[in-house]
C-alpha cells in the first residue's frame, strides 16, 4: 500500500522533482546546474510546490519547469 501524500511527508519527494526540474532549465537555458538550482529554490514554483495543498507534487518535470519559466518571465 502507498501511504498518503502529507505535508509531513512531502519532502520525500522533493529532491527528484527539484532535480527534473533543474536539469531541464539548466539544459535549456545553458547555465549552470548550481545556478538553475538557486534560482528554482527562490522561486514562486518551488515556494508552491514545497505546500502539500497545492498538489504541484503531482506535476511532472516538464510542467513544472515550464511553470517555473512562466514565473521568470513575469520578474523580468
């Protein structure tokens, strides 16, 4: 049986999403894993995603990333 997804337990799923993530912007826009991390850990997405409420934990690398572009568009 697979437990309930919490935000006690969140966190365990955290760093494979964040790693999706960052690998495909960091690709995409040919900076630096260390800086593409940096960035989405500073950002609206990671700050949404890191809430069980929200259920961005359901979303995949791909949306995610393209959420997050979505957020740094909107800074710039």
């Amino acid at each position: 049986m697979i437990p309930e997804v919490t935000q006690e337990n969140l966190y365990l799923l955290l760093p494979c999403k964040v790693m999706g993530v960052v690998a495909l912007y960091a690709d995409k826009h040919h900076i630096s894993y260390i800086d593409a991390l940096s960035m989405f850990y500073h950002s609206k997405t990671y700050q949404q995603l890191e809430l069980e409420s929200t259920k961005y934990w359901h979303l995949g690398p791909v949306a995610l990333c393209e959420d997050f572009e979505e957020d740094n568009a909107q800074k710039h």
